[in-house]
C-alpha cells in the first residue's frame, strides 16, 4: 500500500521545556522529512532566555511552525493537550496527529510508514514509532505499562520482509506517536492528573475499551536524543503514577497489591543496594506512595523537583521496575 495524498500537512505537536537547541533541531528534522508538516510548539514554561531563542527560531519558519506558551510547567500530558485541543478544534487539520517531546530525530520514511500502516488499520486510534529495542509496550492488571520482548510476526504476505508493518500493542510509547481525531474527539485527553509517566498508558486503556486499536509500527525509526539520569523526581512520578494507573484499570485491590510491591522492592533497595532497578530513590518512592493514598496529583513536590538543567517532563515512557 502505498501513502495517498494527504489534504492537508500533517499536524506535529512538540511538548518544550529549557532545551532550546534540541527543539529547533528537531523542528528542522520533521520540516526536512518526506511528510510536509505543520508544526505546533507548546512551551512549558521555559526561562526567559529560552523563550526568547525559540520564539525568534519559530518566527524564523513562521509559516510552518506555530508557538503556544503556557507560561508555567505543566507536565507532559498537560503541556501535549493544549496543542492538541488546538488540533481538535480545526476541522481542516487532518485525521492524525504527531506528538513528541522536543528531542526527537523521525528517520527518513518514519512518518510516511505510519501514515501507511495508518491507512491499513481503519479502527487504529493510537500507534507509536520504533525506537528500535525490539521491544513492545504492555500493561500488566498489577504492574501498569512496561516493555517486553516482542515476540508477533507480521501476517504472512502483509509486507515484504523487513517493511515497516503494525504490531499490536497495549499501548503507544511517548518517544513518538500519531493520534487520531475521532479517538480523541470520543475518549478524551490525557489524564493531567500524571503530569508525567504513565498517561499514554492511561489513555490506551480508555481508547481500547471505546474500541479502538493500538499499534506500534516496527521498522518505522525514531531515535530519543536526550538520555536522561535516575532522578528522584523520575521514581516519585513513576511509583504514584503507576500506582492512579493500577486503581483506574483494575481496581483498589490492584493497587493495594501494587502498593506493597513496592514497599517489599523499596526496603530490599536499601537493605541490598545490589537490587535496585536503574532509578530509585527511597525518600521519592515513599512520597510518591504517600501522595497516591493523599490523593495528590499533577505536579511533583518541589521539595524533590530537579532544577531545570536536570529534569526534563518530556522525558517519560514506560515506568521503571
């Protein structure tokens, strides 16, 4: 199948914060890629400084790229819904949306795989790129979203080997993915309530139970250009989040479960150093476990919040086990 002609460029929505380098280099790869786009930049906030270099960056290529401040530092998902409430209100903005964080590099024909794979899967209403782990996103009633060992085939005869082809998936991962109006238009946006982590996990739930498909495109390349440290904001956000995610799918007992795994990997954490995951903070996943119980959402506290060289809300994807 090959990609008909599209009425419209496709809508691209980069989440910013304080990397202004990254952002216009990323700007420029989707405007050099084979896909004509139309680009909204969504602005979390950043230090004046910053704003002012990316401000003169979009008016240099103003009548592709388009700037939204927010004026303060919402959160990945709550920065990614002002640019697409701006999607949804345009009728003439095409039936798919592109969302990333500022640092991101589509390979030549990533976009154009999608779009492909897009047009194969009528009841798709959320699909993300590869970024070439081999991995595919899952979400475990227990444990929430994480990434396992693909191991589905593409269908025989469906594409020559080796061609970008759709893969089933629990959900999309944020490095980069397309959604589709009239998914939105029926389930909603992102939760704010997680500020950052889990919410494309949170969505794929709701879009699948509304009927819709999820699909991750392998062979459609992306590559994430910032590599991020294990902070304390990261494993507080990781650990309350998973946890809202675990109640809202699966129920209080669920969650409960979850809540004493934790407990158990976080005292074994500081007993054995040995065994900690990659991320992990003691202090940040109690207070992550207390603000789940205290119903406190949206923003991590600023007791732990990293200055602004150091933590990154686009940054996020499948949580940290």
């Amino acid at each position: 199948m090959t990609l008909s002609t599209s009425p419209a460029p496709l809508r691209v929505v980069l989440v910013h914060w304080n990397q202004v380098e990254a952002c216009i280099e990323t700007i420029d790869r989707f405007l050099n890629r084979e896909v004509p786009v139309r680009i909204t930049v969504v602005d979390n906030g950043s230090r004046p400084e910053a704003l002012e270099d990316l401000r003169r960056a979009v008016q240099d290529r103003q009548s592709q790229v388009g700037l939204i401040e927010v004026g303060a530092n919402a959160g990945f998902g709550p920065g990614a819904n002002v640019g697409l409430r701006e999607f949804l209100a345009d009728p003439e903005d095409g039936e798919w949306v592109v969302l990333a964080p500022h640092d991101v590099d589509p390979f030549p024909g990533c976009l154009a795989a999608m779009l492909v794979e897009a047009q194969a899967q009528p009841m798709a209403g959320l699909m993300c790129a590869d970024v070439g782990d081999g991995m595919i996103p899952v979400i475990d009633p227990y444990f929430g979203g994480m990434v396992v060992p693909a191991t589905q085939a593409p269908p025989a005869g469906a594409a020559p080997a080796g061609a970008a082809h759709w893969e089933d998936a629990a959900f999309p991962h944020g490095t980069l993915m397309m959604l589709r109006r009239d998914c939105l238009a029926e389930i909603g946006l992102f939760d704010e309530r997680f500020f950052s982590y889990c919410e494309e996990a949170d969505l794929a739930v709701r879009a699948r139970a509304a009927g819709w498909s999820i699909g991750l495109i392998r062979g459609a390349r992306v590559q994430n250009i910032h590599i991020g440290s294990g902070l304390a904001v990261v494993d507080y956000l990781q650990t309350r989040n998973t946890l809202l995610l675990v109640q809202e799918m699966s129920g209080n007992y669920h969650a409960f479960i979850r809540a004493w795994f934790t407990i158990v990997q976080t005292l074994r954490g500081i007993q054995k150093p040995s065994t900690r995951p990659i991320i992990f903070d003691a202090r940040a996943r109690v207070m992550g476990l207390r603000d789940f119980v205290l119903r406190r959402f949206g923003p991590p506290p600023s007791s732990i919040a990293s200055p602004p060289s150091q933590f990154d809300p686009s940054m996020h994807g499948a949580r940290n086990n």
